[in-house]
C-alpha cells in the first residue's frame, strides 16, 4: 500500500484513465488529454477543446475518442498528434467500440450509437463512413442506451425501450431484435455497459439486476436468473468464468 509516486498534473476533475503497454491515458473534464509513463513523467498532452465523457479507447496505436458534441477523434498514442476527426452531428450515447469486420480481409472499424437511434460505423485509420443505420425513422424517442459489443461480425446493442438489437457488422443490417416486453427483462433508460459476448451466448443484467443469456446466433432467451440483485458490471476473469 505504499505510495509509489505521484504527479502534479495542474488538471483538477479526471474523468476516465486507460492503461495500455505501460502508459496511462487520461482524460479530462476540460477536454484535454494526457499521456504518463509507469513512473509518473508525463509523455504528451493534447487540447481537444471538447467535453469528453466516456473512456477512452486503444486499438493499432491509435487513442479514440469520442465528444460530448458528436466528434470521433483518434490521436497518435505515442505522440499524441491528431490523427483525424470526423463528426457524426448527435450526441454520443453508447460510447466507442472497435469493432473487427470480417470478409476477404479483417478490419478494424469504430461503432458509435446516439441519442437518436442512430448507428455509425466508420474505418478506423480512416474514420471514412461504413454505415449509417436508423432505429426507427423519424422518431426522437429511441436513442442508444448501452454500450456496442460484437463478435463473430455482429455488434449487439439495446435502445432505451429495452429492446434488443443484432446488426451486421460489415453492411449494418439487422439481423434480429428482441424486445423487453416479451422476454422479461426491465427496460433501461440510462447509459449502461451491462452485456458481455461469450461462445456466441450473450450475458446481460436489466435495471432490476436480474441475469439473461440470449443465444447471439438464433436471437433467442436461453435462461435467466431473477431476484439476484446483480449491481450491473459484468466481466469475464482470466479463466472465461462469467462474475
């Protein structure tokens, strides 16, 4: 429990940290992003002007981030120089997810949902568009309330209805849907990170804190676990074992 060292870093409110290959990556209230090394020296330091809300994400060398107004920015991890930024126009609700998109070839894409239903998906090193998909058009009632998960070249994600949904990753078609109402769990309203993909089993906790496992493949409730007062984070330990 012994202080190993510590750092002025003139910043007052942090908002998230990530660590990846001995350096942390912090971000701030204030929009600005920092670099650290294991000791504490600061490596870099880069001023988006923007409110930046959710954690950061590493992937190819690249820091993604995503704005409180709606811009995806994607920073030189090791320098911290921009790399490219592109604004989707809405308000980030579900966060960043890298997603793999498999075809002749795999490559990497950034996901992003908002608060009007919409679903971006665009070329990681690039930040090109892939695709746009619309929850339900023309309606301001649906917006993205989890996080974007994926595997086997889906991504999985729910509305803030409860409903939950199976996108194409490489084209954004929907694959099939699954709606709280007839399947038991509670709607959520909030932002929550509360799905975690395994074995094509996909593993979610509702408002409630009651403990779903949907088969990813034919979008179908295998089993749940009520009443068991789950606090909504759910992880997986080194040995695949779901906590």
């Amino acid at each position: 429990g012994s202080n190993l060292w510590s750092t002025d870093i003139s910043k007052s409110i942090i908002n998230s940290s990530v660590y990846n290959s001995g350096k942390i990556y912090s971000v701030f209230k204030d929009g600005s992003v920092m670099c650290l090394d294991n000791s504490g020296v600061e490596q870099w330091r880069f001023e988006t002007n923007e409110r930046i809300l959710n954690p950061p994400v590493i992937e190819d060398d690249l820091l993604i981030l995503a704005s409180d107004d709606g811009d995806i920015i994607t920073l030189d991890s090791n320098t911290g120089n921009p790399h490219q930024i592109i604004g989707a126009g809405e308000r980030i609700s579900s966060g960043i997810s890298v997603i793999d998109i498999t075809g002749n070839e795999t490559n990497k894409a950034v996901s992003v949902g908002t608060v009007y239903g919409n679903v971006y998906c665009y070329d990681l090193l690039t930040l090109d568009p892939l695709w746009t998909q619309q929850l339900a058009f023309g309606s301001s009632e649906i917006s993205i309330v989890s996080s974007i998960v994926h595997s086997d070249n889906k991504i999985f994600f729910f509305d803030n209805k409860g409903t939950l949904y199976c996108y194409s990753a490489a084209n954004g078609m929907l694959i099939w849907k699954l709606e709280a109402s007839n399947n038991g769990w509670k709607s959520r309203e909030q932002v929550s990170n509360s799905q975690v993909i395994v074995d094509n089993n996909l593993y979610l906790i509702d408002v409630a804190g009651n403990l779903f496992c949907v088969d990813a493949l034919l979008g179908k409730v295998k089993w749940n676990i009520k009443n068991i007062s789950a606090n909504g984070l759910i992880r997986l330990n080194n040995h695949q074992d779901l906590i």
